[in-house]
C-alpha cells in the first residue's frame, strides 16, 4: 500500500513537472528508482500544448509541484536530481529576466518614463487566476526600471492586478505602483501612445484585434513583443510592427546596433 501510494504521489507530481519543465526526461530514472515501475508515460498526460516556448509557466500547482519534488528528492539522499529540478524554477525565472532584459535592449536600452502596454495578466487564458503569473514578474522588472505600464486583462480586476504588484517581494513601495501602473479596460486605449506591446498571456481576443489600428496609436518605432507566440508576425511586420517572439526568428524591416534581427529564443 505504501509502495502504490508514493508511486502515485511521484506520478502527479512528475506530470505536472514535465509539463513545466519541457524536457525532463534524465528524471525518469529517479522515477524508475523510486516507485519500483517503468509503465509511467501513458500516467503522465504530457501534451504538446506544454511543449511551446513561452516568457515562463505560472499557476499555483507548477512551482509548488517542483518544490515538493525537491523537497522529496532531498529526503531521499539524491542531491543532484534535487538540483536538477531546482533548476527547472531557476530557469522559469530566468526566462521571465531574460525576456524583460530583451524588451529593455530592443528600446534602446531604457524603459524609464516609456509606456508600455502589458496584454494579459493571469497566468494562462480562460481564467482570473494571477498566482505566480509570468505578467507580474515581467511587470516588477519593467516598473524597476522605471516603465510606466498600462495593463489590461479581460478577466483579473485591477484590484487583483495591484494587489499582486504591491507585494512586498514584488515592490517595497506601493505608492510608486500607483504613479507607474494604469489599468485599463480598453486594450485599445491601453495601447494608444505606447513605446511598445508586451503579450504575456495568450487569451484568443488577442490575436482578433485591429493591429493596423494599433500601429497607428503607437509611437514609432513600434514594437511587439510576444511572449506567448501566438500573434501573426510575419503580417505585424508588414504592417510596420518591430516584433520579437520567443523561440521563432523573425526579419527586420530594418536594423541598427541593438535589432539585428538575431534570433530570440
């Protein structure tokens, strides 16, 4: 009975974490070790929704099924497979930096006193949930630098969107929060006079909207970044757009010492 229960315990545990992890596949030996069975993949449910890149996975099940992985890990005397899936939350968190640090570098290297528009806030479509979301992280580095963002969400409140923004780990001033962020209920009006566009959930309005419209309210050059790749790019830059997107390549209408058209993965 014990035996059934840890391999199921290790079985949810090794789905979720697949799944937040993309290609995990060395820890299937640890698997293999600890619930005494190799027929596990047919259990697991991974599926190629969670196999896109992404500015980083969100959700309150994820990060605490990793940690729980660590934590056993650990208790088991296997340090290297405890780091090895440490590693999967320290590079959900780079992915978040290096996707910030990327919006920084495309303008011009500062964002302070720029108005950038965050598209979506919740950690996936389909849902107010904003625990763990990759927007707040994304937003806290934007507002360390001194961005003035404008957030929409066509399902979390502003209340929820500012009570995540002034937590204590995310900011130890509330009231520059208030001086930094808009929310808007308009994605429209979100957008008008902005230095760029940032999507960070991948709600299915997103890609319906007027994008000539959009080009046209925005400062010029405008930029889109798409951190969930569901936008048209190569359409976004005929129409004029500067768009990066994680793990696609995507040509320049033209380049300069920071767009070199390089790859972003």
């Amino acid at each position: 009975r014990d035996v059934a229960a840890r391999e199921c315990i290790f079985l949810r545990l090794c789905g979720q974490n697949f799944n937040s992890g993309r290609n995990l596949l060395p820890s299937f030996d640890f698997l293999f070790l600890s619930c005494g069975t190799t027929h596990i993949f047919p259990t697991l449910g991974i599926g190629n929704k969670f196999l896109k890149a992404s500015v980083g996975f969100g959700g309150s099940c994820f990060q605490k099924d990793v940690l729980n992985l660590v934590y056993l890990c650990e208790a088991l005397n296997l340090p290297e497979v405890a780091a090895y899936w440490q590693e999967v939350i320290n590079m959900n968190d780079y992915q978040r930096r290096r996707f910030t640090n990327r919006i920084i570098e495309c303008l011009f290297n500062t964002v302070t006193g720029k108005k950038i528009a965050i598209l979506g806030f919740a950690f996936k479509k389909d849902t107010g949930d904003t625990r763990e979301s990759s927007s707040i992280y994304v937003c806290k580095y934007l507002m360390d630098e001194g961005a003035h963002l404008h957030i929409y969400d066509p399902q979390v409140s502003k209340d929820q969107i500012l009570f995540d923004l002034k937590q204590p780990i995310i900011s130890d001033d509330p009231d520059r929060v208030d001086k930094l962020v808009t929310i808007e209920t308009d994605p429209y009006k979100a957008l008008e006079g902005t230095h760029a566009l940032v999507v960070c959930t991948e709600w299915d309005e997103f890609i319906t909207y007027d994008y000539q419209r959009i080009y046209r309210s925005m400062l010029k050059p405008a930029f889109v970044f798409d951190g969930r790749m569901i936008l048209d790019h190569p359409a976004l830059t005929e129409m004029g757009f500067q768009v990066e997107v994680i793990g696609k390549k995507i040509k320049k209408p033209f380049s300069n010492g920071n767009l070199n058209g390089n790859e972003y993965r």
